[in-house]
C-alpha cells in the first residue's frame, strides 16, 4: 500500500526508514522511555548525536514523534500515529524471532493439526536463556544504579529499554506455558517487579 506524501510516509521511505537497524531502535527506546530526549537516544542505540538528530526529524516530518521544550530541555515522545508504527514494528521482531503465536500458520493440509502444546528442547532451551541473561542484565543494572543512589530519571533510562525484551517473553509464555518451569517464573516475576517499582518512581 502505497501512502500519500505530506500525511503519510511513502512506501519507499518507509522501507529506506525501518528496514534499517538505528531508526527502528531509535523509535523503540522512544516508546520504552515514553518522553526522553536525543542525547539519551543516541546512547541506546550506539550512534552519533547528529545522526540521531537528523532521523528524529524525519520522524518529525512523517508525524511519528513530536517535541516540546521544559525549560533547557528538547523533551521528544510519540504521536498516537507513531504509536501504532511500533505496535506493527513489534509484531514485526516477533515474527522476525519467531515468536508468532504457534498454530496460526496458513497454507496448512486440510487435516493437518498443528499442536499448540507441543514445545520443543531447543525452544524450551532458548526461552530459559533468554530469561537468565535478562535477568542477569536487570538485576546487575539495578544494583548498580542503587549502589550509587541514582535519580528515578536515571533508573527509568537504564531499566526502561528492557520493556521490550520482557513483553516478548510474556507474550511468548502467554502463547505456550510448557516454554517455562517454575524456576523461571520466579526470574520474571522478579524482572517485572523490578521493572515496575523503577518506572512507577
């Protein structure tokens, strides 16, 4: 689908714009911190504070972010509009990880039952190591930054990008419960109350 040019991004810029890894990753720390600012951005996604600049204003052009100035600060959040292009660029990573929900494949043999319980070793494997490492990462980051009394702006900095690791896990254990044992609940669930004690501050 091809969109009008003022409005809306044309098929060609959207292309050029998110199929490209720091946009993506700029517009995704943008919804993961809510309102931050460019030098903040430029720091996770790895990129230089210009470059970073100038994708902020094509967003601003195509109506995905918006800014607003609080005394000496360049504040930058999303639109509803972008909103809506990180919920379809999250359904994107899913599927790119193959974390799609299981047995909602087309182009199936009439008669064939795809079995939604069925959970494979490396899939169970690759879920407990993607919780471990995430728990690692969270736990170590928040203990640092309360080892040296950080501002709750900091916290919510640091701990923030992590939203999107942790919705994916969720969302995938949500589909299939057999990806997990108690043990590694017990890890997210320690994750997300982490998480939400740094954001709610």
């Amino acid at each position: 689908m091809l969109y009008l040019e003022g409005n809306y991004m044309t098929k060609e810029y959207a292309e050029q714009l998110f199929l490209q890894e720091k946009p993506t990753l700029a517009l995704l720390t943008i919804w993961s911190l809510q309102k931050t600012y460019a030098s903040v951005i430029t720091k996770e996604i790895n990129s230089t504070f210009a470059h970073t600049t100038k994708i902020l204003s094509k967003m601003e052009e195509h109506g995905l972010v918006q800014f607003s100035v609080e005394g000496r600060v360049k504040y930058v959040e999303l639109t509803e509009h972008g909103y809506r292009v990180v919920e379809a660029l999250k359904n994107l990573v899913m599927a790119i990880e193959g974390e799609t929900p299981e047995g909602t494949q087309e182009n199936t043999d009439e008669g064939t039952i795809t079995q939604d319980s069925e959970v494979s070793d490396d899939e169970r494997i690759k879920t407990r190591e993607h919780i471990d490492r995430l728990h690692e990462q969270i736990i170590s980051t928040y203990n640092d930054l309360c080892s040296v009394n950080s501002e709750a702006q900091v916290m919510k900095m640091k701990i923030g990008p992590f939203s999107r690791d942790i919705q994916l896990l969720l969302n995938s254990i949500e589909e299939n419960e057999d990806l997990v044992d108690d043990k590694d609940l017990d890890k997210l669930n320690e994750i997300q109350d982490i998480f939400d004690l740094v954001m709610k501050k």
